[in-house]
C-alpha cells in the first residue's frame, strides 16, 4: 500500500508540463502499469508503445481527449479508453490530475479489438454488488470480450463491506478517491483514505470495510477476459 506521504514525482518521456506518481508497474511484479498525473495547464501526457492500451479518468481539472478525428471534453469523473495503436493526445485545459492505467493489449483469436470511446461516470448505471444494495458498482469498460481488463467503481455506504474475503488469479490496482475505510491484505489490515494507493497481486487475501459517516469509493483496475496462460 502507498500513501500520498511517500510519492515521487518524475516525468515519463513525452510528458509536457506534467510528472507522473508512478503506483504500480512490471517491476513490482504488476502486468500493468498505473500513475497518477498532474498536469498543468496545456500539460499533456506521453505517446503510448503502438501495443499499448490507455485508461483515463479525470480526479480533478479539465482535460482534452483527441482522437479518431473528434475532440473529447473531460471533466472530474469523466474518463476515456484508447487502444492499442490509436493515436491520440490528452491535454489539460486548466491544472488537472488524472488516474491513469496502461497495458499491453491482450487480443483473443476471432475477436475485434475495442474501439477508442469517452464516457461520463453519471452515464453509467450502478448496480448493487451480488444483491447488496449498500455496495454500488460501475462497470466503466463494457463487459464484452473485446476488453482484457475491467476498471470498475465502487461506492460503500457506512459500514458496509464485502461479503467474503476474496482470493483469486486477478490482479488489483486500486485508488482511494474518497471516504476511509480498512482494507484487509493477506494477514495484515490497513486504514485507508482518499489518495491511498493499493496494488494486490493474484492470490493475495483481500477484504475491504468502510469506516466512518460518509461513503467510501475508489477506482479499482483488473485484468479480465483472458485466459491464465496467455
């Protein structure tokens, strides 16, 4: 787990007018790579390798996405998917940061890659999750085959929490956006807030609880749809 305390800033090539709080990458045995960005006005991020996929979701600011010949306005809570191979620039219109997940694309035989889209958090509808309606999830990517990897959003009423310790082959990259709670990680539990950063690996034993009169909601990232061996 990392907490805003212990951040380090550095620009990623390409970057302008913006650094890079890099959460999770390869070298901490992640098959993904997830920053936070902070960009300044007229900012913009990186190019991506062409086999690379990008996520964006907007945590504060105003930012552009421009690609497949139409530019996208994007603010708090909105977010954007790109991939693999898609040219495209995002660039803040005033000071902005950005939760970000990259990845190799993973394609499956038979099936078309997914195409470039935005989207506003408020358009996706929420759904209690398996039944308990003080837990809501919003499935930000469509669940189809097409799509590797899942980025969902998640909001605790007070006191709620997940019905099971869960342990399993997917990974986790998860960002605290607001609220506090406790967060169970093999045999040792943590108290979270907003602008916490966790990475799981697979297996790792997790449960989560939130604490306090508030709601608690946080970004969480997985690899999905694909088959352990590839």
């Amino acid at each position: 787990m990392f907490t805003p305390d212990t951040f380090v800033r550095a620009a990623l090539p390409g970057m302008r007018k913006a650094v890079a709080i890099v959460h999770a990458a390869p070298a901490i045995g992640a098959a993904f790579t997830q920053y936070t960005a902070e960009v300044e006005a007229g900012g913009c991020l990186g190019e991506l390798p062409t086999s690379c996929e990008r996520f964006i979701y907007v945590i504060e600011g105003k930012v552009t996405a421009d690609f497949s010949g139409q530019s996208h306005a994007l603010s708090k809570n909105d977010y954007a998917y790109t991939p693999q191979q898609l040219q495209h620039s995002i660039t803040a219109v005033n000071e902005s940061k950005l939760a970000v997940i990259e990845k190799r694309y993973i394609s499956l035989d038979g099936v078309r890659p997914p195409a470039a889209f935005a989207s506003r958090t408020s358009a996706v509808p929420s759904e209690p999750l398996e039944g308990d309606e003080s837990i809501a999830v919003r499935h930000l990517l469509p669940d189809n085959m097409a799509f590797d990897c899942a980025v969902n959003l998640m909001t605790y009423q007070p006191g709620a929490s997940l019905s099971m310790v869960e342990i399993h082959v997917m990974e986790h990259g998860l960002l605290m956006l607001e609220g506090r709670g406790i967060y169970r990680l093999g045999g040792d539990w943590y108290p979270v807030a907003a602008g916490d950063f966790i990475w799981m690996g697979p297996y790792c034993p997790q449960w989560f609880g939130a604490l306090g009169k508030g709601e608690a909601t946080y970004l969480i990232y997985k690899d999905w749809n694909r088959h352990p061996l590839t």
